[in-house]
C-alpha cells in the first residue's frame, strides 16, 4: 500500500510518498511560491542528491499535478503509474466541532470545510484548494482528512467555553479549539510506554515548543485543556505570536496607531512574541547565543517565555490534580536545554525536579530521553514527535475501514517495541560523536496495558 501525504499552504505544497507495505519513505519535498513568479519544486529520495526544479505553479492544481508528474517521472520517480498510490491524505488544520477524528472526503465533508474557513482564514481555504485539485487529478482513489483539532474535541464544556456573551458561541461557535493535536497525540501514546502504563490511565503535561509553542493537559489520555484557544495566537509566547495579554491594549494601540483590524492582526500573530520582544530573533539559538553575550533584550526575552511555561505547568498540575510526567516535545523543546531548565526550575514543590547533566545531554531529534532526577515524583521526558506518523497511520485505518475513534484507536508506535529505524540510524551516528547520549535514552518498562 503506497500514500501519497500533503499540507498546502497559502504558497506551498509539501509532501510524502509512503510504502506501507514496507514501512518505507520513498520521496518527499516541497513545491514553493505557489501562485507566485519563480514557482520551484525541491524533491528528495532517500539516499540521492535531492533535485530541485523550476516549474511555472500559478495555483494548486499546477503544484499537484508537478508533484504527481515529478514522482511518476523515469528520471527523479520512485513509481511507474499513479495507479501504484492507494489513498491520499490531507493535512486539514482547522475541523472545527463537526470533526473528533480523521474522516474520509466525500463531497459533504468538503463543504463543512469550506464553511469552516472562517475559523482559519489562513489555513483551510489552501487546505480545501489542494484537496479540490488532488480529487480532480486523483479520482479514482479514497482522499482523507487528517486535522490538528479533532485531538482536542474531548474537551469539557466548562474548559473550551470563554466567558463571553453565550450567543457568540450560538451564532459564531466562538470556544477554544487548540491545536497542534496530531504532536500531541504522538506524544501522549509514547509516554505511556515509558511510563508503563496504558494510554488511558496517564496524566500529563505536554509541552510543544517550537515557533509555535501550546502546552496540553492529557487527562486519562485525553485531551482535557490546551493553551491554544480559538486560533493560535492564545497562551504561550512563540516565535512571533503575542500569546496571552489583555486585550483591551489591542483596541487602545489601534486608536493611538490607527491599525486595521487586518494590520492588527498581522502584528499580533506576525510581529510579537520573541521577535517583538528582541526586535529581531525568532530562532530560539539566535536568542539564547544573544542573551549569552549580553544581549538584554535577549535575556528578557528568554526569562518572559519560560516564565509563562512555568506558570502553565503549575496550572494545569491542579487542573489535572496528579500529573505522571511533563512531555517537552517539537524542535524547542527537543532541543534547548536552556529553555526547559528555566521553564522547570522551582517546581519540586510540585514533585517535579530533573536532573541538569541530563537536560544538557538530552539534544537529540531521534531517541526518547529522561531527563527526571532520581528522586523526581514525577517523571520528565523529552520525546521527539512525529506528526507524520499518526497521519499515516490514520490514512491507512481509514482505508481499511478500522478507525472508530480518534482517542481509542491502538497505534503501532504506541507498542514498547516500536521502532523508527531512520531514527535509530541518525541516533547511532550521533553516538558516534558523543557516547554519553546513550546515559538519557529512556527505558521502556515491560508491563504495559495497552487497553
């Protein structure tokens, strides 16, 4: 079984061809500046030189059928007809409350799409255009629809509702809806097998830092609370997104300033956050390499970020009133150890306590870490996510017709002995390099209830 696997953007077209069968990648890339002059296409094989080749995109349909003619291609394609793909799989980001989990596209579904592009102005309408223009190029195969919200659709009421006139939420369906939710579902099912335990008797914290940064409260493996709200510019600071203020200084900025709605919009979601802050960094290593060097700017920016994770780990320990572990996960929190020593520093009370050698060695995208000290209550890990993995295996449920929930479903990475072999490849070659990575790699316990 081949997939075919895509995320359209306003101007982009990634993706993933996929062998089941063989538990392979066979081709990846991205078509840029879609609808733009100088359109190009960079295309990757697994062990050749990647190739990049100018191509006139002036919209999706353009951009699809490059990427369906590039991997059919005797040259640079891995296959010989586009009858060798099985299904094709769609990143969708927003499925608002119509959608709890991964759905096969009929012509029903796509117009609940369509009716949702107000939640996501910026995201479902590229979302909706390329999945319109691979049906019309792939027509005689099963499309489904991956989102990032359904993971949070367990929500209690009293949690994603805003305390703001109840007829918004009537009319308009104004509630938090966070997002993120395929990296968090990753996250959660592979703390379970650290843990031990099964996926449905754990309590944790994640923490998803990257540009984007959400934290979620995973309540009986569920999720229970997340800090992304209606869109993605609530709670924490990220890379260029305000997070949580008063929003009553938007409205006194647009008077002093005389900002548009739209110029607002983009300041909050486009200018703020750590770039606001410093004026000119987003890149987490550019910060942290300024602060280090005196920078104070720098140094604020750092101290404000982690303070909010702090405080949202304190948060939502009492929300969940016992928590198993705190998750940190995604390119920041994979990778700065700087980042989750400032964010974790002062919460003993609450029985979490790591360990610093650990946390300096734990800088690794391919292996699971524990960076918990040894009298640590609960346990702290640092596990890579793979966003892409819970998508295909959700495409192949649903073509097998064996996916009846979004939270109940067994994934094959939630078993101990899963394992991701280009992953344990890159995490030998690290080794290589520095030996002492092995002394963070997490142990797996042996009784694991996986129902």
């Amino acid at each position: 079984m081949t997939i075919l696997c895509l995320n359209c953007g306003s101007s982009s077209v990634k993706y993933k061809l996929y062998n089941w069968d063989n538990q392979e990648n066979m081709a990846s890339g991205v078509v840029e500046r879609v609808g733009l002059e100088d359109s190009f296409c960079i295309h990757r094989v697994p062990e050749k030189d990647q190739v990049k080749m100018k191509y006139d995109c002036p919209g999706h349909r353009e951009a699809i059928k490059l990427i369906i003619g590039t991997l059919t291609d005797t040259e640079h394609g891995v296959i010989k007809e586009l009858s060798s793909i099985s299904a094709v799989g769609h990143r969708v980001v927003h499925g608002g409350e119509e959608f709890k989990k991964s759905v096969i596209i009929t012509d029903e579904v796509l117009k609940t799409f369509k009716e949702l592009a107000d939640l996501a102005p910026l995201h479902n309408p590229p979302n909706v255009l390329g999945i319109e223009a691979a049906k019309e190029l792939l027509p005689n195969i099963p499309h489904m629809a991956v989102m990032d919200t359904a993971w949070h659709q367990t929500m209690p009421k009293h949690v994603f509702m805003y305390a703001l006139p109840y007829q918004w939420y009537e009319k308009y369906k104004i509630r938090r809806y966070g997002f993120h939710g395929t990296s968090l579902l990753y996250v959660s099912r592979r703390a379970a097998v650290l843990l031990g335990k099964g996926p449905f008797e754990c309590n944790l914290i994640i923490c998803h830092i990257g540009n984007g940064v959400s934290l979620n409260a995973v309540k009986t493996g569920v999720s229970y609370d997340t800090s992304m709200g209606f869109t993605p510019l609530e709670g924490l600071i990220m890379g260029t997104r305000a997070g949580d203020h008063d929003a009553a200084i938007d409205l006194y900025m647009m008077q002093k300033e005389g900002y548009t709605p739209e110029e607002m919009n983009s300041i909050l979601n486009k200018e703020s956050g750590i770039l606001g802050i410093t004026g000119e960094y987003i890149d987490r290593r550019d910060v942290e390499k300024a602060a280090s060097e005196g920078d104070k700017r720098g140094k604020l920016a750092i101290e404000m970020e982690t303070y909010r994770i702090k405080k949202y780990i304190g948060a939502y320990t009492a929300a969940l009133g016992q928590i198993d572990a705190v998750v940190f996960t995604a390119g920041v929190g994979e990778m700065s150890s700087t980042i989750r020593a400032k964010s974790l520093k002062g919460l003993e009370l609450l029985g979490i306590k790591y360990d610093k050698e650990k946390n300096e060695l734990a800088k690794t995208r391919n292996a699971e870490c524990d960076i918990s000290a040894d009298d640590s209550k609960v346990k702290i890990f640092v596990i890579p996510t793979d966003e892409e993995r819970v998508f295909i295996e959700d495409v192949v449920a649903l073509y097998e017709e064996g996916k009846d929930s979004s939270t109940r479903f067994t994934y094959r990475f939630q078993s101990r002995n899963y394992r991701n072999s280009l992953r344990d490849e890159a995490f030998e070659k690290e080794c290589k390099k520095n030996p002492s990575l092995r002394k963070v790699v997490a142990d797996k316990p042996l009784d694991i209830n996986q129902d």
